[in-house]
C-alpha cells in the first residue's frame, strides 16, 4: 500500500500537477518561462536573507542560458543534482551583498542571459537571475550579490 502511495505522489509530482503550490514561479526544468530579468544593478535590501533557502533542502537546479543575439530562441538548459546543487547552493549564500551599486562597475559584454532554477525537496523553486556582465545573482525580490557561480559556463 505505501509504495502506491509513493507511485501515485511521484506521478503527480512529475506530471506537473503540483504546479499550483508555487504561484508566479517557473518550475525547475521550464526555462522557456522563465526569462532573465534585465533591471540593471541595485542594491541588496540588507535582510541578509540567503539567495537560496536551506530548508526546504534544494534538490534540483536547472540553468537556463539565453542567446543575447537571439532573443526569441528557445534557451540552452544544463541539469544539475546531488553535490553538484549542493555546491552551487553553497557557494550563491556565500557571495557578498551588493550594497552600494553606484560604486559597481558594469563591462559592457554582451553575455548571455542566465536564470538558475533551484527545486527543492517541497517542489518550490527558487528562480535567480544571472548577470554576468555586472557579476550579480539576485533572486527579484530584494536579495542581490556579488558573484558569478562557477557552474556557468
């Protein structure tokens, strides 16, 4: 009876259906919803939260890359799991807070664009913004920092 159970949540979970449980954000493995956002650097809102919460465990990361040249093409996508998301997971709540933006200098390369996607063990994901050109993940709602993980290529 409980592998049933198991069957029918793995099911579920993997046909989608629990996509209603994390509203307004894509789920790992959909980067075609989930463009870079293109907002410019800011400062980090200072409640020292992490990019990417602990609990619930992250599982998962998808890493979404976009061609700057080709906007409307659908983007590359490179899967990642067990230490390779631990890794990565460690070293994003590692990077320093940007705190004074003005300060910050921007190159002017055009790199491509990079969300990563972070599933963790409840089926939230955590969607970040990659810039590589000003060396910034941030997570859109507040929390940004300097650093470009060592997993993009």
């Amino acid at each position: 009876m409980r592998l049933l159970i198991g069957a029918a949540v793995a099911v579920l979970s993997l046909s989608g259906c629990a996509e209603d449980a994390v509203p307004d954000v894509p789920q790992a493995r959909d980067c075609d919803a989930a463009r870079p956002s293109t907002s410019g650097p800011r400062a980090d809102d200072g409640s020292g939260a992490e990019l990417v919460p602990a609990d619930p465990r992250p599982v998962s990361m998808t890493v979404c890359t976009y061609d700057p040249m080709r906007p409307d093409e659908a983007p590359t996508e490179r899967a990642f799991s067990g230490d390779e998301v631990r890794a990565t997971v460690d070293e994003l709540n590692g990077f320093p807070p940007l705190r004074h933006p003005d300060e910050h200098v921007c190159n002017a390369a055009a790199w491509p664009g990079t969300v990563m996607l972070v599933e963790h063990a409840d089926g939230t994901v955590t969607a970040l913004t990659v810039d590589r050109s000003c060396g910034l993940v941030t997570d859109g709602d507040g929390a940004v920092r300097m650093g470009v993980p060592a997993v993009l290529p």
